[in-house]
C-alpha cells in the first residue's frame, strides 16, 4: 500500500545575529525524497496547506506579492532536491533539532515563535544563547556532524567578523556578512508582511467614558492585536532597537535602503544591566527582571504627588497625575543614609522605569518630528519583559494624547537574523560593499565619541599651523589659508589655544553638532 505520509527530509539553511545576546536562526526546508515506483506522492499534498501554528504563536498567512518578488523572488528559496548523500545529512540535522528544547550551557530553542511557510516550503525555528558561549555552540555543530551540508550562513552584528574565521576553520561554513540596520529593517518589513498576529500593543483593561480620571499605569496589562503592513499609508514608522545601547530608525518605505538611524541612546539595556549588577545581587537578566516584578519604584522615585501633595483640586489645577515620576531615584536625595531601609526588588524596578521612561521620551519626540503615528519597539532587552513593554506603551499614550501609538513584535530579537537569512540568499557580502562606502566616508567626516572635527578640518588645521610656523619670523599676516568670506575655524567650534603659533582664519566646511 502506498505510504500517503512520506518522510520528510529536510534542506537545511541557517543564519545568526550576535550582539550581547546571540540570536540563531535556521530554516528547514520540507522537501521529500524522490518517491519510488510503488510511493507516489501527490505534488500539491503539502503545498496546499495553510498552517497555524499550534503552540499559540502567530498564524501564517499567504507572503505578500511584491515582497516576495523584491526579496525572494529571485533567491534560491525552493532548492533543487539535493543528491541522495545530503539525505542523512540534513535529516540528522533535523532530528537533532526537533529532539532538544535546550543545547549546550545556555542555548534554548523557543517553540512557540515556530512558523511554516508555504512559499518558502519548509519550518523556521528560532534558537538563542549567549554569545560568550560562541565556541561551544561551533563545536555542539561539529561533535554531532550536523554542518556536512552547510556551505554558507547569513550573519549580521559584531560577531559576524569576530567569529568569521572560526567558524570556516572548525565546521568549514562561510559567512555571508549584512549590515546591521538593514538586516533588522528586512526582518522586520518580513514579519510585518507576512505573518498574522505577528504585532500588538498593551491597553487597558477597563475604558473610562466621560471621567477626567486617568488610567493608571498598572491598568495597562491587556495585550491587543495591531494590524501589520498593508500599504504605503503605513509608512512613515520609527523603529527604536533596544539593545546594549538605543537606536531610534525612520523607515520610509518598503525598498532595502529606504531607512535611515536618525539617532540614539547610550542609556540602554547595558545600562540596566550594568546599574542592577553594581546595586543588586542578582547573577542574570532573567533574574533581575523577576526580581524587578516584585518591586515598587514609587518608594525610590520622587513623584508629582510627593512634591504638591495629593490634594485633587491642586493636581488637577497642575494638570499632572500624582503618580507621574518628577525625579527618578528623587527619595532618595532627602535621605540621610540612602541605602537604609531600600530593599532590592524596588532599585531593580526603579531602574527598570528610569531606562524605560528615557527610551519611551526619546522616542516619543522622535514620532512627533517625523510626524509618524507608529512606533515599534523591539531589542534584547523587551525579551520577557512585559513591565517595560507596558511602560511604554502606557507613556506613549500619555504623552501624544493617544495620537502615538507603541507597537511590539512576538519575534523581536530574532528580526535580524531573520534579515541576515534573506539577504544572505543572494549570496552577497555586504562587508566587501561597505570598504568603497567607507572610504568615501572617512574622506568626508572621522567622528567618534569625543570627536567634534572631521578629517579635512583636522588637515586643514595642521596644514595651516606648518605655514604659519614657517611664516613667524617675517610676520607675514598674508598667509591665510580658506576664503577671505568663509566662516573662521574659532566661529564655528569656539576659540583653540594653540601655543607658540598665532592663531589664522582656517575655512572648514563642516560645523560640529554639539
């Protein structure tokens, strides 16, 4: 008799993100192996299928055209069947996969972010752990065999260069580099695009009608679906990515470069992490955060109500609630001994709301600059973090007067990974276009931390100090480099002192942003 359910035999391509917190995606493609006489299979068997996803995770719906057409169109999404001796390869690989919810030290694989795709033709998983642990996850790869298959590897952030090398030598797997930014652009516009469920916000649980009481913080618990991408009137968004550091982006469009970073923060989850390590005992994010849900930063927190009282008349004159926080960690400035009588649970919280008011600030006039309605808030930091995600939800909605929306992804995190993936099909190396781009660019502005002047001022600067050292004895007042009408060096950043040398006009083109 004729086996209805063939085995399923997976092609396996994966790809990976590395920041703080590694993110690791593969993707598994359903292939079948070529039936024998006595096994036919019905070609649209499988392709027919409309899948949701059984672990309360986000149903599937059909890819979107001109997405598809942009980005998947012309990559190798259904691979050729691969010979019979890539058939134990890949389903060793898949087993092993599907075997184990944890791998190595810290490596755990997150089920319920699980989604098939039927234009894709296959299942993506979705696995993290820690970047420190990089080396061990190479050599889980290599002791079980499981790369045999595995040519090349999309990856975006720092460790797609630090750990390059190490991965070619031990599982001989090239990497396949994207930028960063846009990786996490084409993940997102991906899961925008095409997955149901895939966005939502928090509200509140009860609606006041026709009372000047507003809603309380702690109220805002309610998860609430939001429609994804459907049309162009959706863009202009602001993407604020939340990792070590804050990076707030203005999309434009659906095209591959139609984003642009337009700022940032260095007050971040490095820095929450970084002030709970050096306040609290705690050994791990998770921890922290746990910690943190336990907490109350009203008593570290000076708030409205502590400063004015809680006279209704006279908050109501302010037009400020009493529980709005006037000085993070205020309390504890009046205090003798600031440490007395705090517990733990509530510096962990109070820093928790301190990071995430001043994320939730920024980005809120971010949305209004650009006169953008939507924004989306994604990055390590939000992983099981409802009490953030409810902040700024409920801070957004305070300080736009309900015209600004905050937005979240079920598979933020993974969104670069997911990027990196699909760029990374074409085959492109997004480091070797980079050398050209930042040549240009470092010929134009050297700007870092600290650093106000570019590499043409700085030029200029000691070209012009050589004349007029040169020039000192005969005192020749002639020797002015620039345009006699061009701005002078001191107009623009300020007067320098530059000792034993008279001070010339120097003509710069570029005015630092201080």
């Amino acid at each position: 008799m004729p086996n209805a359910n063939p085995p399923i035999v997976p092609t396996v391509l994966l790809s990976l993100a590395t920041g703080s917190l590694l993110t690791y995606i593969y993707l598994l493609y359903q292939s079948p192996p070529p039936p024998s006489s006595s096994d036919k299979v019905d070609d649209n068997q499988h392709s027919s299928t409309r899948v949701r996803n059984t672990s309360n995770s986000s149903s599937i719906h059909d890819y979107d055209s001109d997405y598809e057409k942009q980005h998947i169109g012309e990559l190798p999404f259904k691979p050729k069947t691969p010979g019979k001796s890539a058939w134990p390869w890949n389903k060793k690989f898949y087993d092993f996969a599907n075997e184990h919810s944890r791998f190595g030290k810290s490596g755990v694989k997150e089920e319920h972010l699980k989604f098939e795709s039927r234009g894709m033709g296959g299942s993506f998983h979705f696995i993290h752990f820690e970047t420190r642990h990089m080396p061990s996850a190479i050599d889980l790869i290599s002791s079980n065999g499981l790369s045999a298959n595995i040519k090349n590897m999309g990856c975006t952030g720092g460790g797609a260069h630090k750990y390059s090398e190490m991965w070619s030598d031990r599982v001989g797997i090239n990497m396949i580099k994207q930028a960063e930014m846009k990786s996490l652009v084409c993940g997102i516009e991906f899961v925008l695009k095409s997955l149901v469920g895939e966005c939502f916000t928090f509200k509140p649980e009860r609606i006041k009608k026709n009372s000047d009481e507003k809603i309380k913080e702690e109220e805002w618990s309610r998860k609430v679906q939001r429609d994804s991408i459907r049309d162009q009137n959706t863009y202009p968004y602001i993407v604020v990515s939340i990792g070590t550091g804050v990076s707030f982006i203005r999309v434009d469009g659906p095209g591959e470069n139609q984003f642009e970073r337009v700022t940032g923060s260095t007050i971040g989850g490095g820095t929450y992490w970084g002030l709970c390590r050096l306040l609290t005992d705690c050994e791990s994010f998770t921890d922290v955060l746990q910690l943190a849900s336990t907490g109350d930063s009203s008593k570290i927190d000076m708030l409205v109500k502590d400063i004015y009282g809680s006279n209704p008349a006279a908050l109501k004159k302010l037009k400020l609630p009493g529980e709005i926080v006037a000085s993070s960690f205020g309390k504890l400035a009046s205090k003798n001994n600031p440490s007395d009588g705090i517990d733990q649970k509530d510096l962990a919280r109070a820093i928790l709301m301190m990071t995430t008011n001043n994320i939730a600030h920024i980005a809120y006039l971010t949305a209004r600059l650009y006169k953008t309605s939507r924004i989306y808030f994604i990055g390590n930091f939000l992983r099981h973090n409802n009490i953030s995600c409810q902040r700024l939800s409920y801070s957004i909605n305070y300080w736009s007067n309900n015209t600004v929306e905050a937005l979240f992804l079920e598979h933020e995190g993974y969104l670069g990974a997911l990027g990196a993936f699909l760029l990374g099909q074409k085959g492109e190396d997004d480091s070797s276009r980079k050398v050209e781009k930042t040549e240009k660019t470092s010929r134009r502005r050297s700007q870092s931390a600290g650093e106000a002047l570019c590499k043409e001022d700085i030029e200029n600067l000691l070209k012009n100090a050589k004349n007029m050292k040169s020039n000192e004895e005969s005192d020749d007042e002639s020797s002015i480099e620039g345009e006699e009408d061009g701005p002078s060096f001191e107009e623009q950043n300020g007067r320098m002192e530059v000792p034993k040398v008279r001070q010339r006009r120097v003509t710069t083109s570029y005015i630092p942003n201080m």
